[in-house]
C-alpha cells in the first residue's frame, strides 16, 4: 500500500508532465524551434490539434478577431479544440499572444511568451493577439 506522500508525489509528476512547456531559447540568436514545431514559420503563431505541436495546425503571422471568419480561417476551430501552441514570434515590439475562447478577443482564455511551445487547453479558441504583457 502506498503512503500518502508516494501518492502525492505520484499526482505532482503527473500534473507536471500534464502541462509539458519548452522553455524560450536564452536569446533571439539562439530561436530555434523544438523538433515537434518546427513546422511553424518564423514570425507566426502555431495552434495544434494535438499534444507537443502534432495534429492539425493553423498559422497566424498577425493577430485574428475571428478564427471562423476572414481573411484567414482555421478550418478545425469550430470542431476540434486546440492543445499545442507554438509562439514563433520575433516582433521586439511584442511579448507574447494572449488567446480568447471567444470572438474579438473576449473571454481570455491564457498567453505564452515569445519563443515558448507546449500543451494548452484543450480549448475552443476562437480569437488572438500579440500583446506587450508577461504571461
């Protein structure tokens, strides 16, 4: 029988391992994306289907009121949530990308920093933008 502190060591590592995040290179020089995300372009923001960067992804290089409608769409936003992201940014005017469950950047949802990739959600994200705060 496992002790308390065994259980609660065995819960900690899985709620760790749950929340998987890359840590942001020590400089812009250095940016080079995980090998999961390296499907990301430069400058972009990358929202996957799946865990660590896999699944179906949509790519943004700018920031998007409506994910379901525009100039550019994301086909699986309506159906599928996202639970991977990607900030491929390189703007030193901006810090990371806040993402919204709603349209027009409503009910916000979470951020990640520039150069930062790892598992969200999952959500039904709807909207995003660049901002200047830390997440």
């Amino acid at each position: 029988m496992l002790g308390t502190r065994s259980i609660r060591i065995a819960l900690t590592g899985a709620a760790v391992a749950s929340f998987a995040m890359i840590m942001p290179p020590a400089s812009a020089s250095e940016a080079v994306p995980p090998p999961a995300y390296a499907d990301c372009p430069s400058g972009s923001v990358c929202f996957y289907t799946g865990t660590g960067g896999t699944g179906s992804r949509c790519t943004w290089s700018n920031a998007d009121p409506d994910w379901t409608s525009g100039s550019v769409t994301c086909s699986w936003a309506r159906t599928q949530p996202a639970r991977s992201m990607y900030n491929h940014g390189t703007s030193s005017a901006y810090t990371a990308v806040a993402f919204y469950t709603g349209a027009n950047y409503t009910s916000y949802n979470g951020c990640m920093g520039q150069g930062w990739a790892g598992n969200i959600g999952p959500a039904y994200l709807r909207s995003h933008k660049w901002v200047t705060f830390a997440c």
